[in-house]
C-alpha cells in the first residue's frame, strides 16, 4: 500500500507496540557444572537459543519486517544477585558469565532484553523505538561445601 496522509507507513512507536506482542523466546538459563556445583569454583552460566529473530507482519496493509535481537541478558543467581552481560555467555572453557555462591540449593533464571529493527515494503532499515524483555523458566541446582577426607593408604 502506498504512504498517504490518511495511511501513514507504520512510526518506530507503533511497530514497538506490536514487538512487545511477538512470540518471543523464553531463553533457558543453563548452568556448568551440570547438578551439583562446589563453594569457591564459579557457577557458569550460558543460554544456547537463538538470539535473533525474524517477524514479517501485514500492519495496516504495509509488509514490515521485524528482526529483533537479544541486547542484554540479566542472568538472576537466585541468590539475590544479578549479573548482566551482552552476550549470551559459553560453556566451560570460553564462558563469559560465572558466579560464586556459598552451600544451598538456589533457582536460577534468565531475563532477556530484545531490541529490534525495521523495514517497511522492503525500505530502510529502522530502529523500533523501544525495548521488550522475556523470562525463561528457572533452574534449580545445589551448591555443596566439600570436605577434605583423610584416609590411611595402608588400611
């Protein structure tokens, strides 16, 4: 359709409306090591979802394409801690995000930032006007306290 006084092609405000409304990600946190993690060896953490994507919507007649990217990753320890990072961290041995935590079991999760931007009928690229975040689900893991055992070799 063509851009006329009476249909304007869709403002960075409207199509921000419509980002906060698309299915989204839920990014999963993922925590090294698996299970059980140990006082004073860092807890990495690392999501493995795609951290883009692609929406083409009809908005008022114009075809508007909306590629929205993970900016910010706010990893919740569950221990009252958030770390933030801009980059969707790795497993062991490139991560990018690690914390320490004392002895206790904690329910970790991600919150994901999602900026985006836009074309209309194929045109320029544009920067939509705002930014939506989602949660993934929790993780739950224990942290454990290891103890020194000592053992005669000659029993």
């Amino acid at each position: 359709m063509d851009v006329t006084d009476l249909n304007p092609a869709p403002s960075a405000d409207e199509v921000f409306r419509y980002l906060q409304t698309l299915p989204l990600p839920h990014l999963t946190a993922q925590q090294q090591p698996p299970g059980n993690g140990l006082v004073n060896l860092p807890v990495i953490f690392y999501t493995e979802n795609p951290t883009t994507q692609t929406f083409t919507l009809d908005i008022r007649a114009f075809r508007v394409v909306i590629t929205a990217t993970a900016t910010k990753y706010t990893w919740h320890t569950g221990d009252g801690t958030d770390v933030d990072s801009t980059d969707p961290g790795a497993p062991y041995p490139h991560q990018t995000v690690t914390h320490n935590y004392r002895a206790g079991t904690y329910s970790a999760s991600l919150t994901t930032t999602w900026g985006a931007t836009f074309t209309v009928n194929g045109g320029p690229t544009q920067q939509v006007s705002g930014t939506t975040t989602t949660d993934g689900p929790p993780v739950t893991f224990s942290v454990l306290q290891a103890r020194a055992v000592l053992t005669n070799p000659y029993d």
